[in-house]
C-alpha cells in the first residue's frame, strides 16, 4: 500500500511531479486555521492574528491567508513584494526584522503597511528620519528582550538578553520616550518573541508576566499606555511520533487569563493581543517526496542511503539539528526489517537527513516521504552545489495543484553575467 497524505497517493505525486518535491496541504492549514479562530480569534474579544510569513510563504499561501482574513507578519522587501504581489491589504502587514535596510523601510512606507516592529534605538530614529522625510508617520512597536530562556535550540531562542533581537529590557525606558517624543512615528504598543518550536508553555507565561509588569511600570514611570501588546508565535508541532501534539489553546489561554487578571487587578485597560503563528500554522501541513538512489552498506557501522535532495532543499537538520520521521511511500505498509541512515547528495558530511530510520526493504526507485517539512524548508531552500531548487503542489480536497515550479539550469543562471 502507499502512503497517503491530504488524501493523496504520495507516490503517483511524484511520478507527477517528480522529486525532491515539496507537498503541502490546504485542507490541513485550514484545519489550524480553524482552530485559530475558534481558540483564539472568536474566543477573545479585541485580538487579531497575524501569519509568520518566513515560515512558508508564496503567492499562493499570501492569498490563502489574505482570503482567510489575517494579518501577515514579513522580515524583508521580498516577503513584503510578494504580499503587494497579490495585492495583500498593507495595512495588515507587520514589517520585523533587526536590521530593516533604508529601501526596506522606504518601500514600506510607501506601501502604508501596518505596523513596523523596532529591534533597537538605532532603528526607532531611523524609521523616524526616513518617515519625515517622505511626510508620512509610521506606527511602530517595539521589540523587547524580556530576558528569557525558551528552552529551544540556541539558534532559533531570541528571548534571552543576548540576543540580536530585540532591546534589552534597561534600554525600554529610553525606547519609549524616545517613540513617544518622535515626530515621524506613533508608538502603538510592545512586542515580544521568546522563541521557536517551544513544546512547553511556560516560557511564554513568564515571559508575558515579565512584559505586564514592564507595561505597567512604563505607564507609571513614563505615563505611556500601551495599546497593542504583541504575544508573538513560536508555538511548537509535532516533528517525531513519540513528541505531544500540543493545541493552541495550549499555549494562548494561560497567556490571555495572566493578562486578563494583571490587567483587572492593576485597573489597567487590556490593550488589544496580537498572536504571531507560522510554524504551527503550515509545519504539519508539509512533506517532502525523495527518490532513493545509492545505498551503502558498511558492514557493522551503518547503512547509508542517498535521496535526491537534502541539505539545499532542507538545511534544518545541519543548521540546528533538526530531527524528522520519515516514511517509504511505496511500502508504507511492508514491515520495517532494517535501520539506515538518510543522506543527503550534497558535498557535506553534514548533509544527513535522518539518522537511524526503520524501513523495510529498499531498493534505488523507492520514495521516501519525509514529515512535517511545511515550515522553514521551502523558505530556507538554496541553490547549493548548483542543484535546482525543488517543486512545490498544494493538495485540496484530493486534487493537486502545482504553486511553484521546478527550478530549472537555465532558471539558475537567469542573473548571472
């Protein structure tokens, strides 16, 4: 038997298609996208949610969330064009980043977005030069390292002091007076993002604890009320089977209760909540088709096998040790007699996709269907070792649709002189 996914037989998408490709299921993003409204949106009054774009993002996911309603947070002019692209309300953009470049900015600004979020002094004074000098005013938050350990890998925790993201709690006060007294900018509210794939909620309810109090001491100190107070995402999916699938309520109610209750004691308005979700909306949503190709066997050590893709296509796995459950499409139901290691074709011994996976049986042809690819794979995907970068089919209701086509040789060179 093959192995289905989103209703589709996996293995006929890739005679389709070919290999690697990128599967990504609507009808499973629009499963959380149901949960978000019935968790968060429709259960809270005055909250709005905002997609993580960085996380996967294309034409067609921009007009999949534009229909649906929410907001989309960018980190760059490319994400930012490819909202204008399907003509994405600006004002639901909110523009992060640490080092927003003057074009970026400018671009933004022209196109009215939302909000933008400052990770520093530097930037706040920036955004305030360049909004005067185009006569326009910019509604801004700011991002602030509430000094939190998220628990996660180094490379994706941002909450912690050292970090280059967003600014030091001692710097707050000088932050906010300077937003405050700045012509070109509104200081709308505060942001902050501990970090990313946090399986555990407490980190998050710290870290809102720690932000409460700091909006109630700016508002006593500096007479500012916040309006907008900006929860951020990070919400951890589930990559291997033996790991708790966790709902959004999970992580969204002790946060909301913590404000409800600070702000009722304290006689403080709520300001209104932002969510930031992007990993947890399309990571589960995602898998990744391979060809199998060589297999080598060292007798006593290990079995290698080499798939078609790897490291350009789905660098998580060197980058910060990322671990996934992979599947053989073609004999998902044949019994799992042998344990090999995943290997990826680039020149890394780094380039190792999965290590010590169960399988039946395997032969050069077979597919291997790799899961929970949804986030940070297309979206970090280069042209390393010139190898073309993969396809990309959206399934709905059973039926494919290809959203991005296979990179070709010639696609490659296009730019080159």
């Amino acid at each position: 038997m093959n192995y289905y996914f989103s209703d589709c037989d996996t293995v006929a998408l890739a005679k389709e298609y070919g290999t690697p490709l990128y599967v990504m299921s609507e009808d499973i993003i629009m499963e959380r996208l149901d949960e978000i409204r019935h968790s968060f949106s429709e259960k809270y009054k005055d909250v709005q949610v905002y997609y993580a774009s960085k996380a996967f993002l294309t034409k067609e996911m921009a007009r999949i969330i534009k229909r649906e309603g929410l907001g989309l947070d960018v980190v760059s002019g490319g994400e930012l064009y490819t909202a204008r692209s399907v003509d994405f309300p600006m004002e639901k953009i909110m523009f992060h980043g640490n080092n927003k470049t003057p074009e970026e900015i400018k671009m933004a600004l022209e196109c009215k977005i939302g909000r933008f979020v400052c990770d520093s002094i530097w930037e706040i004074q920036l955004i305030d030069r360049l909004a005067k000098e185009m006569g326009v005013k910019a509604d801004i938050l700011l991002r602030i390292a509430p000094g939190v350990d998220s628990h996660t890998h180094k490379y994706i925790s941002t909450g912690n002091i050292d970090s280059k993201f967003g600014i030091p709690m001692p710097q707050v006060k000088e932050a906010v007076k300077l937003s405050t007294e700045s012509e070109g900018i509104t200081l709308k509210g505060l942001h902050f993002h501990i970090g990313s794939q946090i399986l555990e909620n407490e980190s998050h309810i710290m870290a809102v604890d720690i932000m409460l109090n700091l909006i109630k001491k700016i508002k006593e100190e500096v007479g500012y009320v916040t309006e907008e107070f900006n929860l951020g995402g990070g919400f951890g999916i589930k990559y291997l089977d033996d790991t708790e699938k966790r709902k959004l309520s999970y992580f969204v109610d002790p946060m909301m209760n913590s404000i409800e209750e600070f702000c009722s004691y304290n006689g403080i308005r709520r300001p209104r909540v932002f969510i930031e979700p992007g990993r947890w909306v399309v990571g589960e949503a995602g898998i990744t088709l391979y060809t199998i190709g060589s297999i080598k066997e060292i007798p006593g050590v290990r079995t290698y096998v080499g798939i078609d893709g790897g490291f350009p296509d789905n660098p998580r796995p060197a980058l910060y040790q990322a671990k996934y459950e992979g599947i053989v499409a073609n004999k998902a139901d044949f019994p799992k007699e042998e344990r090999v290691t995943i290997a990826g074709k680039c020149c890394e011994s780094g380039d190792i996709l999965i290590w010590d996976l169960d399988v039946p049986e395997l032969q050069p042809g077979d597919i291997l269907a790799v899961k929970s690819t949804g986030a940070y794979n297309y979206s970090m995907a280069s042209n390393y070792n010139r190898i073309p970068k993969p396809a990309v089919v959206m399934l709905s209701k059973g039926k494919p649709r290809l959203i991005v086509k296979r990179q070709t040789y010639e696609d490659m060179l296009r730019n080159e002189c």
